[in-house]
C-alpha cells in the first residue's frame, strides 16, 4: 500500500501545470480561429509525439528577429496544453536565436516539474517552436 502511495505522489500536478492546464495561454478554442490566424502567420512548425502520437502545432509572427506573437494547437493532454502554454508565454518579445535555446527542461522548470511519464509532452512544444521557427527562416531566403 505505501508502495502504491509513494508512485501516487509522482501523478500529481504542480499549481504552475494546473494553472496553465485549465487558463492556457495563447491556445486556439477553435478551429475556424486558428484557419484564420494561419493566414497571417509567419511560420508554423507542426511535429508528433512518438511517444504517444500526439500532434502539436505553434504559429509565430514575427518582427525584427524578434517572436511578437505566437498561438497553438494540440490534441496533446494535459502535460502537453500546460508545457505549450508556459513555452509560449516564455517566447513572446524573445529573439529567434534566443527561443532556439529553450531546452525542455527549461519549459518543466517553468512548470514546476511534471510527473516522469509526462515528460515527453513537453517536448512537443518545444519542437514545434523550432519547426515554426526553421518555416520562418526557411521562407526568408
Ligand atoms: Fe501525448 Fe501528453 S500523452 S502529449
């Protein structure tokens, strides 16, 4: 029984992956808003979970080498809403230079830690910021 209580621990939430789980930042409600925000996105970088075959993808504009906005979609759980969400707090007005730094133990730290089988959705944020970033740079040449 203890054994099981002990495990129990590492399933909890912090506070921080809560807050963003249930407010997150910068998130598509819909997809008709995120059709339309397309539109005007200056990259947008798309990658899945091998892990757990989610899909996640981020949208950046950009100005002056600097990430101005930025907006998401998943149909990543919870871990996965909650990483992106801090991710994408912790870009805007961030140089591209400096975003491709973020590492994901950068975005947990942010979070507050995230329970061991849940670390992988956080990685999915953070590729796709570097896929949407490599779009970005990619259409610039
Ligand atoms: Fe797939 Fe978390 S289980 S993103």
């Amino acid at each position: 029984m203890s054994d099981v209580k002990e495990k129990g621990k590492c399933w909890l939430y912090s506070d921080e992956v809560k807050k963003h789980f249930f407010d997150p930042r910068n998130i598509f409600k819909t997809d008709e808003e995120a059709e339309e925000y397309e539109k005007s996105a200056d990259g947008i970088g798309e990658v899945g979970s091998p892990a757990c075959g989610d899909v996640m993808r981020f949208y950046i504009k950009v100005k002056d080498g600097k990430i101005t906005e930025c907006r998401f979609k998943t149909f990543g759980c919870a871990s996965a809403i909650a990483s992106t969400s801090v991710l994408s707090e912790m870009v805007i007005g961030m140089k591209l230079e400096d975003a491709k730094k973020i590492k994901p133990q950068d975005i947990l730290k942010k979070l507050g830690g995230l329970p061991p089988r849940k670390v992988h959705c956080s990685v999915l944020g953070d590729k796709a910021l570097r896929a949407a970033i490599a779009d970005y740079e990619g259409k610039q040449k």
